[in-house]
C-alpha cells in the first residue's frame, strides 16, 4: 500500500537494516533512489543523500515530482537485493 505524500512536501527517511537473523546490522554505506514522475512528462530518478549514524537518515523534496506513484529503493552495502516501497504523490 503505498504512503500518501503531499506535493511539495518533505518526506524524512529513516532506515535501518537487519541481517538473515533478524538482528539490526548497520553497513559500511547505504543508498536511496526515488523514481518518480517527471514535471516535464515521463519518469525521472534522483538518489538521495544518506547521513549514517545508528540508523540512516535522509530527505526527499517532493516538490520536483508530479502526481503519481513514486518508488523508492534502498540498499545497503552487501545487500543483494534492494528493498522496495511506494509513495503516492497527492495534490497538497
């Protein structure tokens, strides 16, 4: 179910990541990307800045999206897989 975020608004990421065991586990560097849609039409990505402390933290500005859904990737170094939610980008 994606989380509904008003244009121009913006959203606070705070990430942690666990292990195959269940336990928090903090890697070396972390990264996010936001796929959105475009002002100007189509798709656009932007990767998103990461602070590390005792869990990452990092912010979006919705205000370069148009309407729509958003996906946003995070992966940690070492993850084989990175972890997937949506946003939904709504007329404030």
């Amino acid at each position: 179910m994606p989380f509904n975020v008003s244009r121009g608004a913006t959203v606070g990421f705070s990430i942690e990541f666990f292990d195959a065991s269940g336990n928090q586990t903090l890697p070396s560097s972390g990264s996010l990307s936001i796929d959105y849609p475009a002002l100007t039409g189509g798709r656009a990505t932007q990767a998103v800045t990461l602070t590390r402390g005792l869990v990452f933290t990092g912010t979006w500005d919705s205000t370069i999206s148009d309407l729509g859904l958003a996906t946003v990737s995070v992966s940690g170094a070492g993850q084989a897989t990175p972890s997937t939610t949506t946003l939904r980008v709504i007329h404030p």
